[in-house]
C-alpha cells in the first residue's frame, strides 16, 4: 500500500477515527489496533511476508528478554549471535541469494565452465531491511545494557511493524519509540492539523511534482552513450547536466514520502 494510492486515503481516515474517537481511552486496543492496521498496511502489497516480520519479531523478543536475564558473558554472546545470524540471514537470502549466484554463474561462463543456474527468483520483501535492522539494534541495545527488554509483545510488535516508518525508515531505536506505546496519549487539534498539513505537502511534493516531471527527457544525458554530433567538446558538460534533474528527483520524491510518514 503506498502513501499516494487510494487505498492509504482510505485506509488511514479509518485507522485515524478508530484510534482516536473509538479506542481512545484504552491503550492496549490502541496498540493492537497500531500492530493489526500495520500488518494489514504491509500484508496488502504481498500477505505471505507477514510471516518474516512476525518471525523477526518474536525472535527478537524473547531473544532480549533471555539476554537481560542470561548472566553468563558466553550464553549472552550465544544469543546475540543467534539474534545477528536469525536478522542478517533473513535479510541477506531474500535481498542477495540471486545477486551473488547469478555473479557466481557468470564468473565460470568466463572461465569456459558453464554451470546450471539454480536461481530462485526470490521477491524482494518491501522493507526488509529497515525493520531487521530495527529489531536487530533493540536486542544490540539490550546487550550492552543500555535498554531492558519489553514483556509486552503487543508494543513490542508495534514498534517493529509501526506502518508509517515501515517500508522506507528512518529506522528507529527502541529507546525513542518503544516507549511511546506505554504512554497515553490525547487527541491534540492542532498537531492534528498539522500533521494533515505535513501530509499534504508531502502528497503534493510526491504526485504534482515529481510524477509530472518529464522524467525520461531529464536524464537523457545521463543515458546518451554518443554525444550529439553538434555538442562536440561540450559533451562531457552535457553528460553532467543530467545530474542535476536526478538530484531534483532525489531532493523531491523522498522527502516527499517523509513528509507524508
């Protein structure tokens, strides 16, 4: 589900009144209402890598619950490790598997010994990384004592899946999100109002901007491979002209979906 679609201006009106008007007195139905809009956010573009993120996150869980009451150096270290190989494994299968079997593959075709090709086509999971690394920090964290593990599964599944911060960052670490699913909260108008103002830069910035730019003419000099005949010895400035509508892009789009988050 993306921030500019109208499934999100739906979706969000929805959880908003829900959250607020609804369950606005009871905490932990808000928490369950964050984890369960989350995992429909993120379930809506594939459901089946729901369960990478729920195995993320109970992994994490009672890996930090183990390592505050672990006493031993060598049984913390153990289930550190086994925190680190369980996230950067996950991570590393679905986001480089095909990149590194398909550079293995080319390299013996060089070398005149073409080998079967096994790849798996694996999709990529929108997000992987950031909340990998999220959960990975929060039992880092709590390895150097620098954090004590949550028991409540509930905010600790919210703040892993927390949709707006899910699929593109920042990541966040558990000693400044965590514990804002402890606190209560109370509607406030104005940073309501503008928050909707943030939201509607961020869609205009996102939608009339960046998506009416004439896009494939703006890069062409990144993307000529001769100069035109007429440039001559300006080619090399052309070529770099092509920079600067990228960095536009760049300066626009992303903080656009950040605006919007």
């Amino acid at each position: 589900m993306l921030f500019n679609s109208l499934d999100f201006a739906v979706f969000l009106p929805i959880v908003f009144v829900l959250y607020w008007f609804v369950l606005g007195k009871n905490l932990k139905a808000q928490n369950i209402l964050i984890v369960a809009s989350s995992y429909l956010f993120y379930g809506w573009w594939d459901w089946r890598f729901l369960a990478l993120i729920a195995f993320s996150t109970l992994v994490d869980y009672f890996v930090g619950i183990q390592l505050y009451n672990a006493k031993a150096s060598s049984h913390r270290k153990l289930l550190l490790i086994l925190s680190l190989l369980i996230n950067i494994g996950l991570l590393g299968f679905f986001k480089y598997y095909n990149f590194f079997l398909d550079n293995f593959v080319d390299a013996f075709i060089v070398l005149g010994m073409p080998i079967k090709d096994n790849t798996l086509n694996i999709i990529l999971p929108v997000g992987i990384s950031f909340y990998t690394f999220q959960t990975m920090s929060y039992s880092i964290d709590i390895y150097r004592k620098k954090l004590k593990p949550t028991k409540d599964l509930v905010a600790f599944s919210a703040f892993v899946s927390f949709f707006p911060q899910l699929v593109a960052g920042p990541i966040e670490r558990a000693s400044n999100l965590l514990p804002q699913f402890y606190q209560k909260r109370k509607f406030d108008y104005s940073q309501a109002t503008d928050g909707l103002r943030q939201i509607l830069w961020g869609l205009f910035k996102k939608i009339v901007i960046v998506q009416n730019l004439p896009i494939p003419y703006l890069i062409t000099p990144l993307s000529t491979k001769e100069a035109p005949y007429c440039l001559g010895q300006y080619f090399l400035l052309f070529r770099y002209m092509g920079i600067f509508p990228v960095i536009l892009i760049l300066r626009l789009a992303h903080p656009g979906y950040l605006d919007s988050a």
